[in-house]
C-alpha cells in the first residue's frame, strides 16, 4: 500500500474532540465541512469506563457444539449449490448515530439489506455508556421480534447481516462482534475480506493473542486493542495501516460512531441523513430509503467518518490509490433502486441489456429473464431489440434452505423448486433468456433444458456481465478459478454445455465504453485475473466451512484457503475476449 497515515502525520495534533479533519500534508484535505447534529434528543456525557464491557466477545460465543446427530444442511447444499450458483456478498452493514428509536432504525435497514446475506444478523445498540449486543442464525425477522428490540436502547446502534456458503452458520460468526479492551468497549460489523488476515492471525497468536471466531474481523478488533494510540480513532487508523484487502466497517463505542473505507473502495459504503439529524451509514442506498433517511454521499475510499456529540468529521485514514470499486455491485450484488458508487443501479443493469442487444441480436419472438437478477437487463434488451417481454419463468419466494429430497430424484430438482416455466409464453417461441452471470454453468444447462421441455423452438442466452474467469479475494464468494467454466471453455465450449442455441456474454470494452471517465475506477478482477492488491500466502474464502466454527491449525484445514495469486493461462483469456 502507499505511505500510510502515521508516516505522514503527527498524530499528536489531533485531540479527542478531532475538532478539524486531518490529511497527510501531501494530499488535499477533504473538502468535508463538519455538521453540528440538532440536539433534539438527549446524549449522555463521556465518563471513563472502570469496569470491562456488561458484553465482551465471548459473551456473544456460542459454547456449544454441534450435534452430530442432528441433520444440518450440508447435504443439501452440496446438493442444491449446482442450482444456487451465483456470486455472493459476504454481508451488509448498518450505523445509526442521534436516534432514539435507534436499533428498530438499524433492524428496518438491515430488512433492506438482507438480500447481501442471509444466514446471521445482529444488532448493538449502546445505552448509559453499555454496549448491548443481540445476534442470532437466520433471517433478521427470525433473530429479532419486538421484546428483543425492547432489549436495546439508546441512540447509537450498528447492525449487520451475513452470509455463509457451507455447513450450518455458527452463532459465534455472527456480527457486529463486541469486545473490551482496557480504555473501554468497542462494536464493529465489516463487509468485506482482508487478503492478509492469514499472516495478521499468525502474528498475533506469536504474541498471545486468543481468538474466539475465524472471522477476519476479529483481527481487527486484535489490532484496535494492542494499539498503544490514543484517541480510539488513532487505535482504528493504526490497525487498518496494517490490513490489506476490501473493507467497509462500522465502529461503535461509547459515545460515537465510527465508519471505514478501505483506500480502493472495494465494497460501497453510503452516508444518510434523517430529518432530526440522525447520521445514517449503510452498504446501500436503499437501506436509507426505507427509514426515511436523505442520502448526501459515498463514504469515500480512504475516509474515516467519525459521528459524535461535536458533529460529523472526516480524515484521510491513508494516501490512496486509484478506486477499485466491485463492478459486481451494479451487475448482481446490490438492489435496482439503490445508487452504488454514484450511479443508479437500475439504469445500468437496463443498459447492460441495451448493449447486448445491439452487439448480439438474433431473431426472437420474446424475451424473458432469469428472475430476479436478470429482469432489468432483460427490459434494456427488449426495449432496445423492439420484442416484448414477458414473465416466461416465475420464482418461487417459499423455498428456505432446507427441504425434503423426494425418494427417488428427479431431474433438474433444485431449479424446478426456484423456477417454474411458463408454457404459454415459451410454446412454439424463440426465445432470448437474459441471466446477470455464469459461474459454473450447471444452473444455465438446467434452465435451458427447462425451457425446452416448456416448448420453447429455440432458446438464446444473453449474459448481463462478462465472463467470470478468476476468483474474487474482496468479500465475494466466488469458486476456485478452476471451477468456473469461462475460465475452462470457450464462449462456444459453454454454449454446447449448457444447451442453449447462442449464447453471447457482454463485452468488456463496452463495459468500459458505457462507464467512460469512471471506466478505471472500477475492479475487474473476476474477469481479469489482475489483482489491484495483491493476496499474500493463502486467502481464507468467504463463507468456507472454516468460517462456521471448525477449531484447530489453519495450516491443517486447507479446505478453505484458496492460493495466493491466480494466473490466468493467457491462451484462455484471449480467447473469452475474442469469441
């Protein structure tokens, strides 16, 4: 990374009020003027903690260990992952700072992000100077209801949702994590994964350090409590002068609340404000709409926003390079109706479709999508191609993560329970099928041989995205580049595998062409192979099994770990590019 904070400031010129934002002398200072909150609502007065946190880490740790004779959904998903295939966020994040109904702020939001993960939700709300921490497995309408919000008063709360890819999600996963240290307490909930939490982990254990999870962020809350800086935002500044890799974090203490973005942008972060003056941080847009809350900017990469009783400040966390932002937000990860990285969600997904109609016409009687993701894109191709579109498969929204297998398997039986064909659209009909991605191709193969067995005459499929060839290490759960079948095939290998009479992908220079100034400000890594930072050793993959509560040497759980840098045969490259 390039010189970092400390090298550049004196950090003794910042006081605990941080009354002015504060850059390296060789940057710009951030434009950023600091806003007084409306004191319509009641703070209680800084007092020094004696004791340690009513709700250190380890009271959120689940003891007990699974049962293994109670069925878990590892059968399933080894079953179901073929037709579940898509990328997948690691999380989303939520910081209400000057509200009093603060955590049923943080859970409606949180029920709008719940689309970035699934599986775990928590919420820490903090009241007379005490951290309270709620979490729990599954939906956040599962682990929350009306008595545990009346659990957590007060007007700061952070909150986030997870996801996992394998195994049952341990409880001991599941963030914000909250933790004590001797100046106080502090919360944090992260998006995102640190490419060298491996050799960070190894360091830390060298010097005594005990960790509870095999979450990435623990690290982080190891660095804030070693660090001999005070105030506690030099304490979060040196620790991230340490990671490497994607991450957009929320910190609460006592007092305030603190957000975090990496120096590339990886993963988004947006700033909100509600008519009382709360501050709102949230991963996405839409969170903010939900409760009423005006959304005024991105958290910008490299920025430290620090909310408290004086107002709301920013500073540079470190000089930082050229953007990185995950195009996968705009083509998949995030919902239509949010702005991500400034532009609207919605009208890219519709151009996506208007290119590939444009640059891979044929002749059809009607265009459907893969619901939901594809459903945009598929509107730009249709308007943009002059064929209607129609509804030619239906989702179904009831199925959860377990189910009965029926006794004898029947063909195609994970996509039938999402996707149901619909016969009078598709019979005797060309039909063009716009889907956001392909990853492995088990999915597209099934959908294709649906659709035919609907009567469809001919089926083409249209992908909203270039193909993906290489692993994410930033906070998306992506396969090995060895299962992904762009990475193994041809544009035409993968149309005679999944079945389907074309199939076109979007072209990455019309990519870059539709995004032009901010083209370079984008990371395109899963299509690339090119790295902005570079893993160092292994890599643990997110949602791996190692991440739901395994315990024991990392070197001997190899599973999970991905290597540190994957090299794309150029022969494969160019020929993705060229077909």
């Amino acid at each position: 990374m390039a010189a970092t904070f400390s090298t550049a400031v004196n950090k003794s010129h910042l006081s605990p009020a941080f009354d002015k934002p504060f850059c390296s002398p060789s940057q710009k200072l951030l434009s950023l003027a600091a806003k007084t909150l409306p004191k319509p609502y009641h703070h209680h007065p800084r007092t020094p903690i004696i004791t340690a946190s009513k709700n250190p880490l380890t009271d959120i740790v689940s003891s007990s260990k699974p049962d293994p004779n109670t069925p878990s959904t590892h059968s399933f998903n080894s079953y179901f992952d073929d037709d579940d295939e898509k990328p997948r966020e690691e999380c989303g994040v939520v910081g209400i700072y000057g509200d009093s109904e603060a955590s049923r702020l943080c859970y409606l939001a949180l029920h709008a992000l719940q689309h970035r993960g699934q599986e775990g939700a928590g919420i820490v709300c903090v009241n007379d100077n005490v951290l309270k921490s709620i979490t729990g497995v599954g939906l956040v309408s599962d682990v929350f209801n009306e008595s545990k919000l009346d659990q957590l008063p007060g007007d700061l709360a952070i909150g986030h949702v997870r996801y996992s890819t394998a195994g049952a999600s341990m409880l001991k996963n599941v963030q914000p994590f909250v933790a004590s240290y001797r100046f106080g307490s502090v919360g944090v909930a992260h998006n995102g994964n640190l490419v060298n939490y491996k050799q960070l982990r190894g360091e830390l254990e060298e010097n005594g350090s005990i960790f509870n999870t095999s979450s990435d962020t623990e690290v982080v809350l190891h660095l804030i409590a070693i660090s001999k800086a005070r105030p506690f935002l030099l304490r979060i500044v040196e620790a991230c002068e340490k990671i490497e890799g994607a991450y957009s974090m929320v910190f609460a203490t006592e007092d305030k609340v603190v957000a975090v973005r990496d120096p590339y942008g990886f993963r988004p972060l947006v700033m909100g404000r509600r008519s009382n003056g709360a501050v709102v941080f949230a991963s996405e847009t839409c969170a903010l709409d939900l409760i009423e809350a005006t959304y005024e900017r991105e958290v910008l990469p490299g920025e430290v926003v620090v909310v408290d009783k004086e107002g709301v400040q920013s500073i540079c966390l470190m000089p930082h390079p050229e953007p990185k932002s995950c195009i996968f937000e705009h083509i998949y990860f995030a919902l239509p109706n949010s702005i991500v990285y400034g532009r609207s969600v919605y009208e890219s997904r519709r151009a996506f479709g208007e290119i590939l109609a444009t640059e891979a016409p044929v002749d059809c009687d009607v265009v459907i999508a893969v619901p939901d993701s594809g459903v945009v894109a598929a509107l730009g191709y249709a308007a943009k191609a002059g064929v209607p579109f129609q509804q030619g498969l239906i989702r179904s929204h009831y199925v959860g993560r377990t189910f009965i297998e029926p006794s004898q398997k029947i063909r195609d039986f994970g996509v039938k329970l999402k996707l149901s064909p619909v016969r009078a659209v598709l019979e005797g009909k060309r039909v063009v099928v716009v889907d956001d991605s392909i990853v492995r191709g088990t999915t597209s193969s099934k959908i294709v041989r649906l659709l035919k067995e609907a009567g469809a005459k001919e089926v083409h499929m249209r992908i909203a995205s270039p193909p993906i060839i290489a692993s994410c290490y930033y906070g998306v759960d992506t396969p090995s580049s060895e299962e992904l079948i762009s990475n193994r095939m041809s544009v035409e290998g993968i149309r005679e595998y999944i079945g389907s009479d074309s199939l076109a992908f979007l072209p990455i220079e019309s990519l870059n062409k539709l995004l032009g100034k901010d083209s370079n400000s984008f990371c395109y890594a899963c299509f690339s192979g090119k790295y902005p930072v570079e893993p160092t050793g292994k890599v643990k993959r997110i949602g791996d099994f190692m991440d739901d509560g395994l315990s024991g040497d990392m070197d001997s759980i190899d599973g999970g770990w991905l290597p540190g840098s994957s090299k794309v045969q150029k022969t494969i490259l160019n020929e993705v590019r060229t077909s």
